[in-house]
C-alpha cells in the first residue's frame, strides 16, 4: 500500500499541533534515552512485526511505531485529538468496566495512558500493557513509573498473544482498531474472546464509526492508513462474530465510541456459579498468581454497579 502524500495532517495539522507542544522539552525528553539499549529490554526475538504495521507511516512519521519519534510525540500530539479532553474520553472506558478484574490486558497500549488509568482504578488488579513497538513500551514504563505504578508491559502482537486461555476477566484496547486492518481486528477479537473466562469482558475505545461515516472528511485528516476500513465496519458485528455476548456501543462525546462484549458463560457454569453464590462467603480475591483464572468463577458474578 502506497503511502500518502499531501494529507491534512502533514499540511495543515501537525505544524499546528508543534506550534502547540513544547517541542524543546521533548526533543531533550528523547535525548536523554538510549532507545536502542532500552527497547532491547522489551524486544522479544521470536515476535514477527506484520506487514500492515512496517509498511505504513501513521501521523506522517515514517517507519510509524518502529520509529522511537513516536514514542515521544505520541502524547503531546494526542492530547489535542480527543476532543473535549483526553482523559475525559479515555475515562469512558474506565467507566464502562462491569466486572471486577483481577487481571487485566490492555491491547495495542501505546504509551501507556489508559493502561496506567486501568490501574490507577483497579489498584489490586495485575494489569498488563501489550505492544508491538518496544520503543512505545519504554514510554510507557517510564510514565508507570513516575506516578508509582506497577504495571507489566510486554511486547507481543495481539493477533497471537501467547498468554494461556481464560487467563484475564477483562481485556481492552483504545484507539488500536483504527489503525489496524479489518482482518487483524477480527483476529485480535477472536484473541480476546480466548484470553478471557467465561463472563469476563472486552472494551474497546476508538473512533466512532457512525460519525466518521457521516462526516467523512474526518477520515482524510490524520494519516491514518487504514481508517476508512475500521469507518465502514461495525464493531458491534465484528464482536457477535467472535462469540461475544452483550455486545453493545455507546457514543463517547461525538468523536469516539466504547463497544463492550461479554464472553458467555455456558449453561451448566451458571448453574455451577449461582450454587457456589448460596453456600460460599463472597471474599474479594486480589491475588492472582497464575494464568489462569478458570478455578476463580466469573468476574460477572462480582458485577459492578
Ligand atoms: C494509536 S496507538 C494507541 C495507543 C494507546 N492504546 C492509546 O490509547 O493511546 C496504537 C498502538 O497499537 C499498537 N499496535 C498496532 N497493531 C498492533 C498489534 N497487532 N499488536 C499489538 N499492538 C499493536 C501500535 O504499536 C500503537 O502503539
């Protein structure tokens, strides 16, 4: 696929957008890393980068997330493209969780803003931020760090994670489905849906599709080479066709949407479950030392308000 020239973006919006952002500050930000020495950290040898992934600018950098630029210009650039506000869209998403998680994988977790959200609101969760671009995940760390949290990132593509089945009760992903071809959105949704138990959940915060389709200059703004595909497809569709129950999607201002699914739970587990309810003290287990959560019984049973 050719890459684009000429785009909105390169034009118009990024030499506003570094009008904006105090690029000296994060020019001495990405001086003061070795990023080769610290992607090493993460780089997994056996991980084969997609084609859809390195053949592709995003936002006009070239080699997109292969390229350690974007792993300091993603957030001062992201920040002025969630409107209202970052935080209050990707809070959305937070407030959409029904279960409560023990573990959690946040999928495609760029640099890490809602990963670190998840875990600021499920303190007792072990969380785990999973990316394909080990430059991404250093910025991620250090963000963990600096506001005292821990959190595991990992390097991984999310079409095969390599995590056992039924191993976290929630799964998300923000802002990842849009800059992925439709093929990998299904193959990440049929990953999720064997990642969680029975009645765990998956969130996923993105564009929203209705009005990208509406307003369809939207999609000619930001070089985003795959967008037109996630703007014409149905999310909510793509969920059922996973095997994920309950689906349903709620617009997030007007710019974005969070679609959550639930993984159902057979017959024969509820019945198990709603025994177990009567003759058993619920206690809240926040330890979890192994991956696999099955022996556990389902997060929907500790449903939120
Ligand atoms: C637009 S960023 C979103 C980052 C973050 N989730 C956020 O909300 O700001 C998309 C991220 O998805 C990652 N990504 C794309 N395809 C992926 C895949 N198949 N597996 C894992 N990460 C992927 C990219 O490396 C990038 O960090």
């Amino acid at each position: 696929m050719a890459v684009r020239q000429n785009t909105t973006w390169k034009n118009f919006l990024s030499p506003m957008v570094r009008f904006l952002i105090d690029e000296d500050k994060w020019r001495r930000y990405a001086d003061s890393i070795d990023w080769e020495k610290q992607s090493d950290r993460f780089r997994r040898s056996d991980i084969i980068v997609p084609l859809y992934y390195s053949s592709q600018n995003f936002h006009g950098i070239e080699g997109g997330y292969l390229n350690p630029e974007v792993a300091v210009s993603y957030d001062p650039v992201t920040q002025y493209l969630l409107p209202p506000h970052e935080t209050l869209v990707r809070q959305a998403l937070i407030d959409a969780v029904k279960v409560h998680p023990r573990r959690i994988l946040d999928l495609g977790c760029g640099t890490g803003s809602t990963t670190l959200m998840l875990k600021q609101a499920f303190p007792q969760a072990e969380v785990i931020g999973l990316d394909l671009s080990p430059y991404m995940l250093v910025r991620a760390e250090d963000k963990a760090q600096s506001a005292g949290l821990e959190i595991l990132w990992r390097h991984g593509n999310a079409e095969t994670t390599n995590f056992q089945n039924a191993a976290f009760d929630l799964v998300t992903a923000s802002l990842l489905f849009h800059e992925i071809p439709n093929t990998v959105s299904q193959a990440i949704l049929r990953e999720s849906f064997r990642l969680l138990v029975a009645g765990g959940q998956i969130l996923i915060l993105d564009g929203n599709q209705k009005t990208l389709r509406q307003f369809e200059w939207l999609n000619d703004i930001f070089e985003e080479p795959y967008i037109r595909e996630y703007a014409a497809g149905n999310l909510d569709a793509s969920m059922g066709a996973a095997g994920f129950e309950a689906v349903r999607t709620q617009d997030v201002w007007w710019i974005n949407q969070v679609t959550s699914g639930v993984k159902p739970i057979p017959v024969t587990d509820v019945t198990a479950q709603k025994k177990r309810q009567q003759y058993t003290p619920r206690s809240i287990d926040s330890t979890i030392d192994n991956n696999d959560l099955e022996g556990l019984g389902s997060p929907v049973f500790g449903i939120r308000a």
